[in-house]
C-alpha cells in the first residue's frame, strides 16, 4: 500500500512537471522549445529567437510559477480547513479572507492610491493587506470564549464577514466613476501582467504557510475523532486553531496578489486527493498541494489559449469546474 502512495505522488509530480513545461510553451504567442535548447548557450541575434526567449523569461515563466505557488496555497489550506472544521465544504474563501482582500483592492483601485515604490502594484499590496486583516479579525474570534467550544461558531463569524467585506465592496464600486475594468478582472481572478515583482513579494509569506501547513497536518489526525478526544491526546486545540487560520491567511494574502480571487481549488484538490491517497492528513496536504499545482497551471493555461490573442480571467475557468463539483459535494452529503 505504501508502494502505491509513493507512485502515485511520482506520478503526481511528473504531470505536475508536464503542466508547468505546457503552460510555459501555450499562449498568444507559441514557444519553440527545440529553437530554445539548441541556441540556449549561444549569443543568437535572431530576432525571433530572442523575442521568444523575452516571452519566455520575462512572462511565461514567472506567470507559470505564479499560478503553481498560488495552486498550492489554495489547496494546501482548504485541506486543513476542511479537516480542522471536520467539513467537506470547507475553503478559505468560506472565512471571508478572499473577501476581505477583495475590499482592499477595490479601495486602492477606487481611491486611486499611489506608492512611494513601483515595483508592485497598490492594488496587491492593499490585497494583501486585506487578506491579513480579515484574519487577524478571525483569529481574534478564535481566542474569545463563544467560540472555543464550538467550531460552527468561527465558520459563521467567517462567512457574516465576508458578507460585509463583499457588500462594502460593492458599495464603494457603485459610488465610483473611475474605470473600473482592471479591478473587474481582478476580481474574477487573473495572472495576467503578473510578473517577477509580484512573486518576490509573496516568497516569503508563501514559505510561512506552507511550512505551517505541513508542520500541523499529523496534528490534525488527531481532531478526526472530536475536540474532547484531542485534547485528552494532548493536542492544544486552541493553538491549532489560531495556527490553521494563520496559515491560511498568509496563504489567500498571497494567492490573492498573484492572481486575485480565484475560487474552488481550496475545494476541488483536497476531494480529489482523498479520493486517491487517503484521509491521512500528512500525506493529504501534500498531495492536495500537487493537485492545486496541477489543476491551477492547466486553468490558466486554458484561460490564455481558449480565446488567443484575448484571453479569460482564470478564475472563470475554475468557477465552471468547481460550481458542478460543489453541487455533486451537496448532493452527496443530502444522501
């Protein structure tokens, strides 16, 4: 049994690996690998040549690891939400982070707000800053006294917030006559003009989430059989809790400034990683984050090619994957 786990994450990473190699090739413009690797070492004056490697390094590449890193996150915390809550419809967005990020930038883009530094767009940065914000705000809610018994309790407060954060939003996009189009497609969840920049800001909170994330997950075994239980395990239940929502409040911070707020990933790969390597939560997390990779990379790969030269936002691609996959969770759970 644990040969097969082993070849199925081998598996796993080689498609991983597949899905970045053809998200880096496919696009508007088409990469020629072969011309690439055979004039890599030399200094070519070909102007096609060097303006594939332009698209290559300076967009492709950095957009890819975007989508990849982004992937991992959302998947990675969905899977601890979904076995902290101990509910198969668990996702960071059902806290009211994605919302709460979502506030942020709508108020840099409405307000116009500008930056001593260029080398990162405000709209990110008020993102992240949201993000972090709404879960201090829950984490704050966890060391209160409601919600130390009842973990409902913090799933409620998760999503009345982001129900606020939402309708703020909006409010502050009606009121405004600025256009309006790049905060929409932000919205929708994009990697477009992502680059470099972008994903040296998010290097470091995203190692933070991941190392928590992956320091947790035996942990979490523990809570399968109740709170009660754990704790006579000795496991500090109000620690964890404090340290899932950290995790994944780093985690959609800085998802969310790489490609804005992409929806269902959180909730599709844990399902599907379940499926295949088991509840195990140290093993799960793992390999939800190579699902989230994986499924991510190809999304965003679909969105640029579909309708080339133009291209969708990749969160559209996800919604139209993920809604007919949470209405089959629904209707499982009602059986």
């Amino acid at each position: 049994m644990k040969k097969n786990k082993i070849f199925v994450i081998i598996f796993s990473i080689i498609i991983l690996i597949f899905s970045f190699v053809i998200s880096l090739c496919l696009g508007a413009e088409k990469i020629d690998f072969s011309l690439l690797l055979k004039d890599f070492f030399n200094n070519s004056q070909n102007p096609e040549l060097n303006f594939q490697k332009i698209i290559l390094f300076k967009l492709r590449l950095p957009r890819s690891l975007l989508a990849l890193l982004t992937g991992i996150l959302l998947a990675g915390s969905g899977a601890i939400f979904q076995m902290f809550f101990r509910n198969p419809l668990a996702e960071p967005g059902i806290m009211g982070l994605s919302s709460g990020a979502t506030l942020g930038a709508v108020f840099a883009q409405v307000l116009g707000i500008s930056l001593p530094f260029t080398f990162i767009s405000p709209v990110n940065i008020f993102a992240f800053i949201g993000a972090i914000f709404s879960g201090l705000i829950i984490t704050t809610i966890c060391m209160t006294k409601m919600s130390t018994k009842n973990n409902v309790m913090i799933l409620l407060c998760g999503t009345a917030l982001g129900t606020l954060y939402s309708s703020l939003s909006s409010a502050i996009l009606l009121t405004s006559n600025k256009e309006l189009h790049s905060i929409y497609t932000w919205i929708l969840g994009s990697f477009n003009g992502r680059g470099w920049n972008e994903l040296l800001f998010i290097l470091i909170p995203s190692i933070l989430s991941i190392v928590i994330m992956i320091f947790i997950a035996p942990v979490l075994d523990l809570l399968s059989c109740g709170e009660t239980t754990a704790l006579t395990l000795g496991v500090e239940v109000k620690k964890l809790k404090i340290l899932v929502i950290i995790a994944a409040a780093f985690a959609v911070s800085a998802s969310v400034c790489a490609g804005g707020t992409i929806s269902f990933v959180g909730l599709i790969a844990p399902h599907i990683a379940r499926k295949i390597i088991g509840p195990k939560a140290k093993n799960l997390v793992v390999y939800s984050m190579i699902l989230g990779g994986i499924l991510l990379l190809l999304a965003d790969t679909l969105a640029r090619t579909l309708i080339a030269p133009s291209e969708l936002p990749t969160g559209i691609i996800t919604s139209i994957l993920g809604v007919p996959f949470f209405l089959s969770l629904i209707a499982k759970k009602e059986n």
